[in-house]
C-alpha cells in the first residue's frame, strides 16, 4: 500500500461498530472494533459479538466515531468478523431498514429473513470432562446414569450439552450436569455451533502438455492417456475410473505434467424444468403496443410501475420474456416472482429456454446447500435473473433494472410466519428504491392493485384476448339446493361426454381427505385436535384422523368414545371420497388426483402432471393446486365441486378469493382447438362472485367489491393492523389480551383518539393453533402513519408488561401497500 493510501485508510478506519443482533430485539447495539479488524470491518458483514453471556451472530449496519451518548464505558469488543466482503450492499441494507420500519419488526431478523438459510452461527454449551471427572469415571465409582454420561463424554471429548441430553432422554438431566459442574466433574463452557453451510470445492486436474517424462508403468500410460484425452477432471472422476492414482498423480504433478486446483462447485437445484423448445413468437399487436410502453419506462431508469391485467392465455408471460430480454442488454438484472415455483414446471422452463444458465432459483423448498449456491451466484454477478417465490424479492442484484410478479393476486405471496410481509409490496419498494421498472400481472389482479391502477398509482396495461382469439370457456351455474349428492348430473354427463370423446377433464374442491370431519349421530360428538380448534380430517388411505393445522394424527375408533354408539359417519366430502366416487362411477378411466396428501414426495407432483400431459390421466381431481400456470390443450371440461369453501372463510377477502379461484379454475378449460365447458356447483347460485366469475368479467366483480370495502370501510379504504397475543397457558394469554385492549384503549385517549378504531381483543378465528391460545385485535384507520404510531407504542409498552409471562406478541400490518 502506498503511503497516501494507508493514510486514506487510517482516516476511514472508525473506533465503533452499530450492529443489528439476528435476535427478536428492536435495539440495535454498539461495539469496539478491536486493533486487528480496524482494516477489513465493512458495513454489511456479519460479526460475532458477546450478548447476555453468549456469542450471536449480528450485522453491521454502520461504522461510527463516537458511540451514542452515555454508553461508553459498556462497551464491549467485537470477537470475531466471519466474512471477508460484505454480505449486504448498501442498497440491500436500505431495503431491510424500511421493512424493519413498516412491518415493526427487528432489524436483525429481517436481515435474517433475507439471507439464505444456514448463515447463523450460533453459540451452544459444550461439556467436557475435568481431570477429576475422569479420575472419577476410570475409579469406577459412579451411578449407572452418571457413568453413561460420562463414558459418553471422554468418548467424544468436546460434547454440545443438547446432544447429550438428546442421547439419553429422561435420563441425565440439565439440573444433573450442573450439579457435576459445580463438583468439579465437568466443565461447561460456551462454543461456536458449527454446521454452517459453506461453499462446497472439488479437486480438480488440468493437463499442462506433453513433457519429456520418462513413463515407466502401464498405468502411468493409461492414467496420462486418459487425462489428455480429457484436459480437465475432477479428482473424484479419476478415482472412480483408477484405483489408488495419488501417487501417480503425484509424479505427474511434480513434473509439471498436471497441475491441480481447488475449484468451487455449484450445488445446482434439484428442482428440474422439462426442457421443451419454446419457439419465440412475434408480437401480437396488442403485445408490441404494451412492450413499447415498458420499453419507454425501461429506457427512462426511472421507477414505472405497471398492472398488466389480462385473462390467462393472453400472453403476459411473453410480455416478461422480452421486457427482461431488454433490461439485460442494458447490462441491468431482473428479479422474476411467481407462486410457488415447484407448481409451475412449465415457466420455469420457458425461462430456462429463453435465458439459458443466466438464472439462479430461489426457494424454500430448496435444500440449504442449494439455496445457498444460488443466492452467492446473484451476489457475485454470474446471473441475471433471479426467479423464484416469496425469497427471491431478495436477491442481492446491484443492478436491479426490472421486478415481475406474475399472479400478483396470490395470496401465497404474504408471508404467514414471523416477518409478515407481502412479497407484491416489497417489490413496490425495492423497485421504487431501484429505480426500476415493476411489472404486476394478473387475470383477475388483486382490489388493491387494481384501485392503485385507477388511481393514475400504477399504469394500467390491458390485453383483453386469448392468443390466437380462442375464446373463454362457457360457464354454467348449477344450484346445488335441487341436487341431491355430490356431483350434478350436468355434472356426470359432462364427463362421460368427456371419457367418450376422450378429451380430459378437471375436477376442483378445496378441500383435502376422505371426510372434512367425523360426527356421532346419537350425541353430537365430533373429533377435535387437542392443540387446535379445529376438527379432525378423515383420511381413509392411512386410516386416520389427521389435523390440517399441527402433526397430530389418531387412528379413528370403531364407535362414539363418548356414548359408544356405532353410526360414526364422515361428513363434508374431501378429494380423496371425490375420487373414489369418480373412480365408482366410471370405472375403467384413469383417474388422477393432486393435493398435498398425493405431492408429498420430490417429483411426484412433475409427474401428476405429466400423466396428465401425455393424455393419461381421464379426469384429475384435486385441490387449488390444479389451478395454477398449467396449460393443457385437451382438458376441455373443468368442474367445479363447491364453489362454497372458500366463501364463508371468515376474511374480508373470502368474496374476492372466491372470485379468483373460480376464474382461474376456469381459466384451465379450453386452452386448445375446442371451446372449453365449466360447471359450477354451488348453494350461493346468486352471488356476484359467483355470477362474475361465470360472465369473466374481473372490472364488473371490482366495482360491485370496491362499493362493498368502501361502504364497511376495509382495505383499500382504509388500512389495517392486527395485533396478536400467542401463549401456551390459556389462562396468561387472555390475561395479556385484556393487557393489549387496555394499553390500546388508553392510547387512543391520550393522543391518537381521531380516525382510529380497535376491534377486540378477542379470541382469533382459530382460537387454539399447535398447542397455542390465540387472541387478536383489530385496528383499523384511514391514516396508516398514524395507525403506525399507535402499532409502536403499543408493542413498546405491551412487550415490557407481558416479558416473562411466556406469551408473545405478534403484529401482520395488511398488505395493502399504496405508493
Ligand atoms: P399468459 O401468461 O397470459 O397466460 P402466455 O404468455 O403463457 O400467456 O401465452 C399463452 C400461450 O400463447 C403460450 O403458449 C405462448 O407461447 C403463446 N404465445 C404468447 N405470445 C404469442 C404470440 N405473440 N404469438 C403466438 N403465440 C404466443
Ligand atoms: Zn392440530
């Protein structure tokens, strides 16, 4: 380093660091940057600091001269940097500062939400044995619990406490090894957890040429030989094919023969597409006038948001494919959204075809190392394109020139667990913070996101028709109070029309196993789950009586455990009854069915479809799974069981859920040569979601919706916060449920009192969920910066009274995102 430089840097080199702890902790802590990493400590890596006693992995979030008022002489020293660049970009970190702002969630945690999985280290307690705990152990004179624990400590030297414990459950307890700690029999100390994911390496050969070398084995000949043939190869590859080489490969090298480097290995997903040529066709008309439109925006740098609302089939996809095409040769990079990718093999593959390797998937079903060596291809620069499910919005690009969110509708796209976010609303925000342009599409495109587009928010871009003008399918309502059983007979006939014609058919009903519940008719008894307030699903395949929510799973009894009465009989009928039903009244067809019950298993879900593809399978039945991304020319009949589940569903959006579903479902028929046919069964034979979704018409559902939300006041009219209180002791929770009510109450009185309404607390729609008592309220208000306020205060001032009482508190702000 030149003297200037070293200069430049001794005067960048700060004394402090601020870091955000990957902990459920709204502060952010200082600390000392010790003499050794003043040079390499940047914003963005990940440190190991000392916390309450143990080590925890945190971020570091800036670099500062002095630490904040007052806190000086606390202040600790960071023990170790665990990263040699940083992690987090600046643009990246700005990102994670909003969401921690807007969903009222620590920074640490949001960080750790955005970073692959496996990148923690933690601390854990390790035991070992003293001098005197061996003496002990080899006198002999120890209780049999005592001695297994002990032989298995000098066994293994350095033992992580929880896997012992583990080893022998019931047996050695925590309270034990402490006491043998205090006798001086054992030391517990506190380690680093290993088992972090690391980049995966192989050895690898490269020829380097003929050299004048004296061979002398028949081996040496074959091996050289071979090596030539191919100029580079694993080191794995070559044992495989010659037993013991590493000598051989040793002369080799020190001849100058060979050399051998360490190279890193990409840990490619095992989530295949089928690759099939997709031929790129020219625009459409409508096509080009949209893509001119993106063009300009994509040109400009400028943040452009876009609603492209167009029914299925009408070419969005091929809009994506070539709005991309062009921010990349701008030398920008594009992050691709769609729901659960392992459900749509088939965009997947279009991508594939288009981009060739230019992409890396990102998703939970990925395995760690996976996941890992996809994210790291994003953060180095060796793709482009990053496509996957709710992770994917993460991806580290530096040059983020396009978002898409195909299906922006689904609700799949909020996350349910710890960081609630909306996947839709945190494109919005990392495209406006990019400058780049974000495109939402969808055939029947969320309220929200349409009111934005009316608004003048987004711009409306609308392709009206199928490519190649097919037409929608005909839709018909049946009423199912005039029917008796399951299936209509329009029903029946439109699938033995079906079999005879051999085209295929589809049959949907959200709801999976053989019976929705179990009921004594003598008593009134229904089977519960114990840990949720729900009743037990009847699965006849594995005989039991399963909980939908939790793991809980019981083999169901012959009669009524409460009166012993023997007419225990299945109520609400399931996919798995529906296809035995089908398979009865139609014997000699194939019949198919998909939801989670059958897809459990890697492939098996491809392979559905597949039988389905290759015309297999007659008719499928199946739950909202058969609904998404799949185009198959010969399904032309499309049945809906009951258009009724999803209806009553206590959710202001269970009319506009409803809605989708249905014209998505039937979105599925007629994608071919003939005119497709649905049916829809149902006991609302009036309802407008119903009626709309029958006439495709999205913009008639959205005004009849819109008056709904505007005249009761819920999204996009006003905004919403929910607040939840989640504990195992019934008798705690609801105490900190009243705790809540109070503490909001009383903020409304001293300062926000305008324009804010709390509903609750009250017991949440599932009262009990995996063994947790679950209460909830509601606060709804025109103004989201104050509602905002209000949510802060509150978890502020609820979190210090109810700390310790082992009740938590959670809060999912609505995703409704307005620019
Ligand atoms: P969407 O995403 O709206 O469902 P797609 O982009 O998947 O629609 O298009 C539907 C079908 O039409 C696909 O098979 C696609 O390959 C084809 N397609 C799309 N654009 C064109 C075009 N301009 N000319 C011919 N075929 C097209
Ligand atoms: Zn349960």
């Amino acid at each position: 380093m030149t003297n200037r430089g070293k200069n430049d840097t001794l005067k960048r080199m700060k004394q402090i660091v601020e870091v955000a702890i990957g902990l459920p902790i709204f502060k952010t802590f200082h600390y000392l940057i010790p003499e050794r990493m003043k040079e390499s400590i940047q914003v963005g890596m990940r440190v190991l600091v000392p916390f309450k006693g143990r080590r925890v992995t945190g971020f570091t979030i800036d670099l500062v001269d002095r630490p904040p008022e007052g806190i000086e002489e606390k202040l600790k020293e960071v023990e170790g940097l665990l990263d040699e660049a940083p992690l987090i970009d600046p643009q990246m970190l700005r990102f994670y500062r909003w969401i921690s702002d807007y969903y009222i969630y620590p920074l640490g945690e949001v960080i750790k939400t955005g970073l692959p999985p496996g990148l923690q280290l933690k601390s854990e307690r390790v035991l070992s044995l003293t001098q005197d705990g061996r003496n002990a152990l080899l006198q002999g004179n120890l209780d049999p619990v005592q001695e297994k624990a002990f032989r298995e400590i000098d066994r293994c030297g350095k033992t992580p406490l929880k896997r012992l414990l583990k080893t022998f459950p019931g047996e050695a307890s925590r309270l034990q090894l402490f006491a043998w700690e205090k006798k001086g029999l054992l030391n517990i100390e506190t380690g680093i957890k290993t088992g972090e994911i690391k980049p995966k390496f192989e050895r690898v050969i490269q020829y380097q040429g003929r050299q004048p070398l004296k061979l002398q084995s028949k081996k040496q000949k074959e091996i050289l030989k071979w090596l030539e043939e191919r100029r580079e190869v694993s080191c794995t590859e070559l044992a495989n094919r010659f037993k013991s080489p590493s000598k051989i490969l040793q002369s080799f090298q020190a001849a100058g023969l060979i050399s051998i480097i360490k190279r890193e290995i990409c840990r490619s997903p095992s989530v295949q597409p089928e690759l099939k040529a997709y031929p790129k066709p020219e625009p459409t008309p409508d096509q080009r006038a949209i893509l001119s439109e993106i063009s300009k925006a994509i040109q400009s740098n400028r943040f452009s948001p876009f609603l492209i609302h167009g029914v299925t089939g009408s070419g969005k996809t091929e809009i994506y494919l070539r709005a991309i095409e062009e921010v990349l040769a701008l030398g920008k990079e594009a992050i691709v959204l769609v729901p659960e990718i392992s459900l749509t093999p088939q965009i997947l593959s279009r991508f594939k075809d288009r981009f060739g390797g230019n992409l890396a998937l990102l998703h939970s079903r990925l395995g760690k190392g996976e996941r890992y060596d996809q994210w790291r291809k994003v953060l180095r620069g060796e793709v482009s394109i990053a496509i996957g499910a709710r992770s994917a919005i993460f991806a580290p690009f530096k040059k983020l020139g396009i978002i898409v969110v195909d299906e922006e509708h689904e609700p799949s796209y909020k996350q349910e667990d710890k960081l609630k976010y909306h996947t839709r609303d945190l494109a919005v925000v990392r495209a406006k913070q990019a400058d780049a342009t974000l495109l939402l599409g969808s055939a029947t495109p969320s309220l929200e996101s349409y009111y934005n587009a009316e608004k003048g928010k987004f711009r409306l871009l609308t392709l009206p028709e199928r490519i190649g003008g097919r037409p929608l399918p005909l839709v018909e309502v049946v009423d199912m109070k005039e029917q008796e059983g399951l299936l209509s007979e329009k029903v029946k006939v439109a699938l033995q029309k079906n079999i005879e014609e051999k085209k295929q058919s589809l049959l949907f009903l959200n709801r999976r196993g053989f019976a929705h519940f179990i009921l004594c008719p003598d008593c009134g008894f229904t089977f519960k789950c114990p840990n949720c307030s729900v009743t037990l699903t009847h699965h006849l395949k594995d005989r039991s009586l399963q909980c939908h929510y939790c793991d809980y799973k019981i083999e169901p009894p012959g009669d009524c455990p409460k009166c012993r009465g023997y007419r225990l009989r299945g109520i609400g009928v399931g996919t798995e009854r529906l296809e035995q039903e089908i398979r009865a009244l139609f014997p000699g067809t194939e019949v198919g069915r998909m939801d989670r019950d059958t897809t459990t298993r890697k492939r098996s879900h491809q392979q559905i479809l597949k039988k389905l593809e290759n015309g297999h399978t007659d008719i499928l039945v199946g739950t909202q799974m058969i609904v998404k991304g799949h185009d198959f020319p010969n399904v032309t009949f499309v049945g809906v069981v009951s258009a009724d589940t999803s209806l009553h569903f206590p959710d202001f959006r269970s009319t506009e859920r409803t809605f989708q579903l249905l014209t998505q479902v039937a979105g599925r028929a007629g994608r071919g040569e003939t005119v497709g046919k649905v049916i829809i069964q149902t006991f609302n034979p009036d309802h407008y979601s119903i009626l709309r979704a029958k006439d495709h018409d999205f913009i008639g559902f959205y005004k009849e919706e819109i008056q709904f939300r505007d005249a009761l006041d819920y999204p996009p009219f006003s905004r919403l916060i929910n607040f939840r209180v989640v504990g195992n002791n019934e008798k705690r929770t609801k105490k900190a449920a009243e705790e809540m009510g109070r503490i909001g109450q009383l903020l409304l009185k001293q300062s926000y009192q305008k324009g804010i309404d709390l509903l609750g607390p009250s017991t949440a729609p599932f009262s009990k969920m995996k063994g947790k008592f679950r209460w909830q309220m509601l606060a709804k208000g025109k103004s989201f910066r104050l509602l905002h306020q209000v949510a802060r205060e509150l978890a502020n001032r609820l979190e210090d009274s109810i700390k310790g009482t082992g009740v938590n508190f959670d809060i999912d702000v609505d995703p409704v995102f307005i620019l």
